[in-house]
C-alpha cells in the first residue's frame, strides 16, 4: 500500500428528502479503485436496491448474495439482470441503521469486466456479502444507486464516494 493518505474523498452526498435514486457522475479515472460507503434507510419498505454503472440499463449485470440474521441464512444469484443488486435482508425501513460498503475494482481499466464486493450489515435484522460483475470493458464514470419496486432511500441517509490513491 502506498505511503500516505489512500482513501480520497471525491463526493458525499446527504439527502434532505427521500430520493429514488443517487447518483455520482463524472468520476475521474485518476485512482486504481473505488469505495462507496453508505448509512441509509429505504422508504416506504424494505426492498432491493439496485447498482448501475455509466447509465448502462442493458442486462450486463450478475451477483451473487449470502446473508444471514444469527439464527438463518440465505443466498441468491441473478444473472443477466438490470443492475448489481443488494439485497433487502440488510434493509431497515425506518432508521439509518444499515451501513454498507462497496469496493469497485479496476474500475478505471478499460480492458476487464468490472467487479464490485459488498458488505452491509444491520444490527436489527442482519449481514449480507454480495459480489458483482458488469460486463463491460469501459472505464467507470458514473455510478447509480437506486431503489427497485418503487421504494426510495430515506431522508438523511450519506453516501461517500472514494478514490483510492494505489490499492
């Protein structure tokens, strides 16, 4: 790891209201990987929320989910979908209880499909480990988080996006 600071701030966000979607946009291609960290809540219920890079609405996503809340677990697969997903098992519909991190690998190479691996966890319902893949080869400039089935993230939730200086 390089000597210094490594984690550069390059946006936060903190909603004033509920929004259906967050976005970052015009990221620049100046660090070797990418952190997203999150505290939110999702309104009027609990649901998936959904992950999309460069406004790329096509089907060129895959992930797959483990979680699980002390006494159950459970695991999901999506290929071929609209977005990386997170599952609604980590969601907490009415406090900013859930915290999420999200590592985006390589994501300036513009020759390998991108990675993300997600970790969320809230106290009052459960742990969730997701990893990602969009299949593209272009550098990422922009990332959308959004929520699927209508649902929205709640006023006061951050979102901090990171550059990393040299993973």
């Amino acid at each position: 790891m390089a000597a210094g600071a490594t984690y550069v701030p390059i946006a936060t966000q903190t909603l004033g209201s509920s929004a259906s979607t967050v976005t970052f946009s015009s990221i620049p291609s100046t660090y070797t990987d990418l952190v997203l960290i999150m505290q939110s809540a999702t309104t009027p219920s609990a649901d998936d929320i959904g992950m999309r890079f460069n406004n790329d609405s096509g089907t060129n996503y895959s992930s797959t989910a483990v979680s699980g809340n002390g006494s159950s677990a459970y695991s999901d697969r999506s290929s071929n979908a609209l977005s990386i997903q997170l599952d609604y098992r980590s969601y907490d519909s009415t406090t900013l209880s859930r915290m999420s991190v999200i590592n985006i690998q390589n994501y300036a190479n513009t020759s390998t499909y991108k990675t993300a691996i997600l970790r969320n966890s809230n106290a009052n319902v459960g742990v969730e480990a997701t990893v990602g893949l969009w299949r593209s080869t272009s550098a990422i400039t922009r990332v959308d988080l959004y929520g699927i089935g209508g649902n929205s993230f709640a006023s006061g939730s951050t979102f901090t996006l990171y550059g990393i200086a040299a993973a």
